[in-house]
C-alpha cells in the first residue's frame, strides 16, 4: 500500500509560479514511476508529467514547453512538479500517481497508475 499526499496548491496570477510536491509513503517506492496529471472541470483527466523513481529518466507530454519539470528527491520519498508562466488554462486539482516500474510503457494513462493522492488545487487568475 502507498500513500500519496500532495501539496503546494493555491491561487496565483497569470505569468506566476507554483511548485507542487507529492510526498510517498508504506511501500517501496523503487518499484514505482510516479505521474503528474491534471483535472479541470468538466474534462478529462489528463497527463502532465512522470518520472522513474530509479534510473533519472524524466518525460514531460507537451509540458515542458509550457515551463513544467518533473523531478523527485528520492532521500524524501518526494515527487515534485515545478510550474512557471502559469496560464489561466492551468487552472485544475493536480494529481499525483505511483505506477507500476514495469508498465512504464503506459505512463500516460490514467488506468496504468496504482495509486493516487487526493489532489491539490491550482487556480491561475487572469
């Protein structure tokens, strides 16, 4: 079993910064990718980033033209999501996933992922 708990949410003016932390604990966590994906109202869940716990290797899905990186402090169990020029379509609960290590293949769905947090709350004003 793992717990997720995010945290760094908040309210922001367009152009602004957050960084969002995803901090793990119960089980292993060398075995675990972790995600980053997103909710606004009335859409999809979608994929934001995700990263392998072992081995550094870090992908970002039309993130990282928007000023997202992916990164995470193993010593802390700490996944973060570091977002700058925000823009008001960022607006959405962010989430924070731990996925299987062997079905990397698929860390772009929602379903692959085991568990998730209970999200955290990005407002980006106009």
């Amino acid at each position: 079993q793992v717990q997720l708990v995010e945290s760094g949410g908040g309210l922001v003016q367009a152009g602004g910064s957050l960084r969002l932390s995803c901090a793990a604990s119960g089980s292993t966590f060398s075995s675990y990718a972790m995600g980053w994906f997103r909710q606004a109202p009335g859409k999809e869940r979608e994929f934001v980033a995700a990263i392998r716990w072992t081995g550094g290797l870090t992908y970002a899905f039309d993130s990282v033209k928007e000023g997202f990186t992916i990164s995470r402090d193993n010593a802390k169990n700490t996944v973060y999501l570091q977002m700058n020029s925000l823009k008001p379509e960022d607006t959405a609960i962010y989430y924070c996933a731990a996925l299987d290590g062997g079905r990397w293949l698929f860390h772009r769905r929602p379903s692959e992922y085991i568990y998730w947090g209970q999200g955290t709350q990005v407002t980006v004003s106009s």
